[in-house]
C-alpha cells in the first residue's frame, strides 16, 4: 500500500483557498521565526504590535481560565511554512489540526507563488446575471428632487464655503430684452409734427403723419 508523504491538496481545497484569499486579509512576515501571522476573525488587517502582543501571551501563559487562554490561541493564526516544500508547512488554526492541510496555507503559497489557481478556474461558481430594475444599492440615487440636482448658493453638506458674495443674496429679475431697454430709454419726435412718437415695431406718429 502507498503512503503519500505530503497532503494532497484537491481542487476543491484550492476553490476554498481561493475563495479565501479573495477576502484579502492582512498576512504578517516575521523573518525570525520565518512564520505568517493572519487574523482569525472578520477582522481583515492586523499590525505587527498584534503579532508581537500575540507571542507574549503565548509564552507568558498568564490566562485565569480556559476560555480566556482559548480566546486567545485562537485570535491570531500562525503559519510556519515550508519554503522547500509549501504542502508541508503547518498552521495554528483547527482546521490543519484535523486535516493537515487549509486554506491559509495555499493562500500564502499562492502569494510567494508557489502555486496558482490557475487549474481551478471552472470550478469557480459563475455569479447569477444581474435581475430587471434598478440594484437596490442604487435606488437612493434616483430618490432626488430635480431641484436638489440643480446648484445653490450653498457649498456641499460636510464644505465650509466663504466666498459668499453679495449677488448671489440678492433676488431674482427677469431677464429684460435690449430692445426693452432702449424703448424705455430712447425717443423719436415726429419731422412734420413734431409730436413724440411711439415705438411697437417701427416709429409710428400718433397723428399718422406717416411711417418714419
């Protein structure tokens, strides 16, 4: 019967890395221990102090109870990895505990390029095709009044604006035409009469003396 000297990784091993590694967590690198420290939890990116809060607390070894110290093994995982061969590294978390192999351990040989996943590309699920309407991330963008579109006097919520000027407090006039303007301002008197004549389309005497 034939032993397998390193785990076998299997293509759905590599979707799960994959699926992990999507979710772009933080991976530590300390050279003097040659380890890979990453977040157990939701928490996506980790310090260095962490790393280092991290393996005090695993040799000082002051928890009171079991939970605590459970708590606390559990918050960061450590990957030792296996530069000559990455299927053997080992990490912290229970999963390689059982199994010896996970995602954490592919996810950084991927990283160092050690591996790809190039080979399991179909079978990636296929995201479902986008449903008829508008997304509902999208609905509040089409919630808007016309005339919250349009600009006005004051800046943006959130911009302190100080270049407020007097015309823009000042009310709004209708627009009056130029020829508005000269009718009001210009007059004609009439050559025969010498009465003052009118304007609508052309000069026009009110004794109809004529069209000048």
């Amino acid at each position: 019967k034939e032993f397998n000297l390193s785990p076998v990784i299997s293509k759905s091993d590599l979707v799960e890395a994959y699926k992990w590694n999507n979710q772009n967590k933080t991976i530590i690198h300390f050279k003097d221990d040659n380890c890979y420290y990453l977040s157990s939890g939701e928490r996506a990116d980790i310090t260095k102090e962490d790393c280092k809060s991290f393996n005090q607390a695993l040799l000082e070894q002051k928890w009171k109870n079991f939970d605590e110290m459970m708590h606390e093994i559990t918050s960061i995982y450590r990957v030792k990895f296996n530069e000559d061969s990455w299927k053997l590294s080992t990490c912290s978390c229970c999963f390689w505990l059982k199994n010896y192999k996970c995602n954490h351990q592919i996810a950084i040989a991927a990283r160092k390029k050690k591996c790809n996943f190039d080979s399991v590309g179909m079978d990636i699920p296929i995201q479902s095709n986008r449903k008829k309407g508008r997304p509902k991330n999208t609905l509040s963008a089409f919630l808007l009044q016309p005339k919250e579109t349009q600009s006005c006097d004051s800046g943006p919520k959130g911009i302190q604006s100080n270049e407020e000027t007097d015309e823009e407090n000042l009310p709004k006039r209708s627009r009056i035409e130029p020829e508005e303007i000269q009718s009001q301002t210009a007059s004609k008197s009439c050559d025969k009469c010498c009465s003052k004549m009118t304007k609508r389309r052309y000069w026009a005497c009110p004794n109809k003396c004529g069209k000048n």
